[in-house]
C-alpha cells in the first residue's frame, strides 16, 4: 500500500509540473530564438522581401525597399536592391561582419564601414541578416496588435558598446 502511495504521488507530481510547463507562456529569449529561426535561418536559400520604414523626424514619412538576397548559412550573403529606384541594381556583400557595395554604374565595389552601414537603405539591408540572438539582452515588453495580428513584443538592449544597434523593438507574431 505504502509503495502505491509513492507511485501515486509521484504521478500527480509529474503531471502537475508537466501541466505548469505547458501553461506558461513562452519566454522573451524562447520567442526571439524561434523567431529568429524563421527569419535568419542557418542554411542557404534566396528570398525576396519589402520593408516598410517609418521617419518620424521632422517630417513624417513612410517608404518601403524592396530586395532580393541569397544567404549562405547566417553569415555570407548578396543582396540585390530593387527599389526605391534610385538605388535599383544595387549589390550589398556581406561575409560576416564585412560589407562592400557595387552600384549600377560603379566600375569597382567599395567597402563599407560600421557606420557607414548604419545609414540609408544599406541598414535595411544590414537589419535584415543580422543576427539578434547574439549580443543583445532581450525581454517581454508586452503584446500588441499589428495589423490586426496579436505579437509579442520584444525590446533587445545591447550588450555592449560593440553592438551595431542601441535598441530593437522586434514584433513577432504569436501564431
């Protein structure tokens, strides 16, 4: 009788700490880890993709750029603007923290610096394979609605001052 008690207890023990795991929500690290999974994965494909950028300088203004790239693995990758048309034709390289630019007329590609790629359509760019998971802390700083679909919403600090970006805010549906 006294083993059966054990088992028994041992049983509900498991269930209920099986039943608590999977009622907790998701972590901030677990969503940006699966996030960043769909987004940067780590193997070779191509893909193209709009991002829609908001200035809310002293004038107000929203644009998309568009793009191609090829990616090898996380950190090898080519890029192909396709607009906004004044930069259609473009090629970004990318090899791990390296970054060259050809422009349509150019005779020979140029390197770009840290800061340099900060700027313009070729942060777009450098937003889109970079790697969040490494060197940022990240947290749940709540969920909201964005474009009717409810998101986690992320805020990723830099670690340190090495970090490209000061601060991210990163949705990421909850589907």
């Amino acid at each position: 009788m006294r083993s059966l008690s054990i088992a028994t207890l041992l049983a509900a023990f498991l269930i209920a700490t099986a039943l608590a795991a999977h009622a907790r929500p998701p972590g901030a690290e677990q969503i940006l880890r699966k996030a960043e999974e769909i987004r940067n994965p780590d193997l070779d494909y191509a893909v193209d993709f709009t991002i829609h950028g908001v200035s809310r300088g002293a004038a107000f203004k929203e644009r998309d750029a568009s793009y191609s790239m090829v990616a090898r693995g996380k950190d090898r990758t080519v890029i192909l603007m396709r607009s906004p048309e004044p930069l259609y034709g473009a090629l970004v390289l990318m090899v791990e923290n390296r970054y060259w630019m050809l422009l349509p007329r150019a005779s020979k590609p140029w390197e770009l610096s840290g800061a340099q790629m900060m700027n313009g359509d070729v942060a777009t760019g450098d937003l889109a394979r970079s790697n969040l998971t490494r060197g940022y802390t990240v947290s749940l700083s709540g969920e909201e609605a964005v474009d009717g679909e409810v998101c986690f919403r992320l805020e990723l600090q830099p670690e340190s001052d090495a970090a490209r970006y000061t601060r991210i805010v990163y949705w990421v549906a909850k589907k």
